[in-house]
C-alpha cells in the first residue's frame, strides 16, 4: 500500500530521478529486512537446537499447563 503513496509522489514532483531513488530506497529498505528475517531465523533454530532450551520447553510446558487448567478451574466455580 505504500508503494501506492510512493508513485503518487513521485508522480507529483514530475522529476524522474528523485522517483527512481525513492523506488531504490524502498526496495533496499525491503532487502535489508528480508535480509535481517533470514539471519534472525538461523539464529532462532541455533538457539532452540541447544538442549537446555528443550529442557526449559517441557517445563513451561507442564506448568503453563497447569496454569491453564487451574484458570479453567476457577472460571467453572467462580462464573455464575
């Protein structure tokens, strides 16, 4: 959508240079965060193979569990 706005813009000003550097920031703007979800994602799967994390997992799990049930609990008794 905000492309859209860009081209409106840069169609205004009537200055083709200006409307091609515009196009060229944004387009490197979208890279560098493409770029930066790649390197996030092969940092995330490095951290998440490390085995103190997958201890940590089942325990938030088994107590988030719990946590559930328990709210589960206290909303059947304490509803009208």
């Amino acid at each position: 959508m905000e492309i859209l706005f860009q081209l409106t813009f840069v169609a205004s000003k009537h200055n083709l240079a200006y409307g091609a550097s515009l196009l060229f920031v944004y387009a490197l703007a979208h890279t560098v965060l493409i770029f930066a979800v790649g390197v996030s994602t092969g940092l995330a799967e490095v951290f998440l193979k490390s085995q103190k994390i997958a201890d940590f997992s089942v325990y938030a799990h088994k107590v988030s569990g719990a946590l559930f049930v328990l709210i589960g609990i206290a909303v059947f008794f304490l509803m009208p």
